[in-house]
C-alpha cells in the first residue's frame, strides 16, 4: 500500500498514516510563476495499491477547484507510473450538493466530477457524509465508499440522557436523521424520537415554518451533512425551541462555517454544535473551539476504511457502525 496526502490536507492525511501504522509516502508538489503546477510521487508505484488523501474544501489558500485539479493530475501521475489500484479519499466532496436538475439547464455537477475522477483511472472514491448519498453512488459507475456521520457522532452522544429527538432541518435530509436516530437508538437501547422542518430554497431565498414532530422537554439533535452560514440550523433550532425543547445541539459532517455562521454558532437557539475535522475550523474564531464547537476527528474512520479496502475487509460493518 502506498498513502500519500497533498498539501493541502497533509495534516489530516498524517492522522490517518499514523492510525494506520505507515508513514506517508513522499511526492513533490511545485507551483509555477503563471499559476500552473505539477504534482508528481517521489516513491515507485509500479503495481501499487495507492489512496490519496485531499479534501475538496475552499480555502484557506486554494479553491475548491485548484484542489479537484491537483488531485486530478496527481491521480493521473500515479495511472501514468503504473499503479494497480488507485483510490481517491475525500474527506470532504465538493459539489456535491448540486446533485439534481432544479431549473431548466441547471449542471448536475457532482455527476461531472464523478466523470473527471473516473477519467484519470480512479477505481474508488471513499468519502463522508454527503449531501445525498444514492445521487452519490449514481453519479459513480467506479466504486464508492460513503462514510456516514452517525459513525463518527453517535458515540459521541451516547452518554446524552432524558428525552431526545433526532431531527432534520429539512425535507431532504429525513433519511439521513431516520439512520442517524436508528444507530443511536441501537447504542443507547431506548426509544429516540424524530422530527423535521419544512424548508423551500428557491433564488437563494428561503421558506417554510412547520416543524413536524413533538419535541417538548427534550434535547433536540438537529442533524444535517453540513453547516455552511449556520442560516438552515438556526431556524430549524429556534422552531424547535419555539415549541418547548430543553436544548438543541447542531450536529453536521462538514463545517465550512461561511458568512456570518460565527454570529450563528454562538447563538444562545444552539448549546453546542458537533463537525469533525473533514474541513479545519479555520473560519471560526479560536475562542468558539471546545467551547461551543466540538471537533470530532474522522482520520481514524477513514484510515479503518482503508485498512478493510486493503485488505479485503467489511465495509458494510464499518458504515452500518458495528465495528467503528
């Protein structure tokens, strides 16, 4: 097995080489005067079964666009020198919130990038919690490996008591808190109740107030695959105050934490909010971090998925939570 991480997630790709016991192996990244780069292994690969590690958020210094490119090309690099098996591990998969057509000539971009993964000769993409997971598996025609955030988050949570109610702050994301709320009923061994509230996006302007499900006196986990301004988990944790919850605890995959979502963490609708570590928390101000944000590491999750895609392992085991 050869790991590598590009430096833009080398941090994170260490964490994983050290859960896994192995050190990273080296490459060479140069950028050009113009803009242009090159990225290229340092280590033979020739019959390799190699993963590269680069997660696909903005910033702080590249793109989400300069990091698919590098990666892309990196990719390519490895095919070109011979690797057997290359697998692309994306902590956090861009665009993949525009899964489906919603006006008329409207990209499905996540199906594009999907097609320039496969077109430099990646056999898998392994990655956490995204926007929808069977448009996920549907764009890919290579293998996929989707991490879920229960995962990570449930054990987290297990030593919550009284009341509580997993609920999804949309429409879209039921299925998401209906898993999320059956692993967390399997590892708490009592009853979790659900709830959703209605939402409409249209022209970037959103609508709908009904909060279905009773949430009164209990502790609400407001469950979603990211946090961007913080704008969706606010409303949906105000409605459920609005109707007699104890608490409300933000709990998403990704923090990208854009706009004004430090004004939104610290609002006195959210106790405390749970990411992991897919996006660094650069955004946010240090004084938010362990005090109203929790960031859970994920390196250990994706190492063991490596392990068992290595080695042959169970995958379904890891993702349903028995052996995370």
């Amino acid at each position: 097995m050869k790991l590598f991480a590009l430096d833009a997630s080398r941090d994170f790709g260490e964490r994983v080489a050290a859960a896994l016991g192995l050190p990273l192996a080296p490459h060479e990244e140069r950028r050009f005067e113009d803009g242009e780069h090159k990225a290229r292994p340092l280590a033979g690969v020739r019959g390799a079964d190699a993963y590269v590690v680069q997660s696909l958020h903005g910033g702080p210094e590249e793109s989400p666009d300069d990091k698919l490119c590098r990666l892309l090309f990196f990719l390519g690099a490895l095919r070109d020198a011979g690797a057997a098996r290359l697998t692309a591990v994306i902590p956090y998969l861009a665009y993949a919130r525009k899964d489906r057509r919603t006006k008329p000539r409207d990209p499905v971009t996540s199906r594009y990038v999907a097609q320039l993964l496969e077109a430099v000769g990646t056999d898998a993409v392994v990655t956490l919690e995204v926007h929808n997971p069977a448009a996920f598996e549907n764009a890919f025609r290579c293998r996929t490996v989707h991490l879920g955030g229960h995962v990570l988050f449930v054990p987290r949570l297990a030593s919550l008591d009284g009341p509580l109610i997993v609920a999804s702050p949309d429409p879209g994301g039921v299925k998401r808190a209906q898993i999320f709320r059956e692993q967390l009923e399997r590892r708490l061994g009592r009853e979790v109740g659900s709830a959703f509230m209605e939402k409409r996006r249209s022209a970037g302007v959103v609508s709908g107030n009904l909060l279905a499900g009773e949430v009164a006196g209990a502790t609400v986990l407001i469950v979603d695959d990211l946090i961007s301004t913080g704008g969706t988990m606010l409303r949906a944790a105000e409605a459920c105050l609005a109707q007699g919850a104890a608490r409300v605890v933000a709990v998403a995959a990704h923090g990208l934490f854009t706009g004004n979502a430090a004004e939104v963490i610290a609002s006195p609708a959210l106790s405390h909010c749970l990411v992991s570590d897919s996006v660094p928390p650069f955004r946010l101000p240090p004084a938010l971090l362990g005090s109203r944000v929790e960031v859970v590491e994920a390196a250990p999750l994706f190492a063991e998925a490596i392990r068992r895609l290595h080695e042959g392992g169970s995958i379904t085991e890891l993702v349903e939570g028995d052996a995370a």
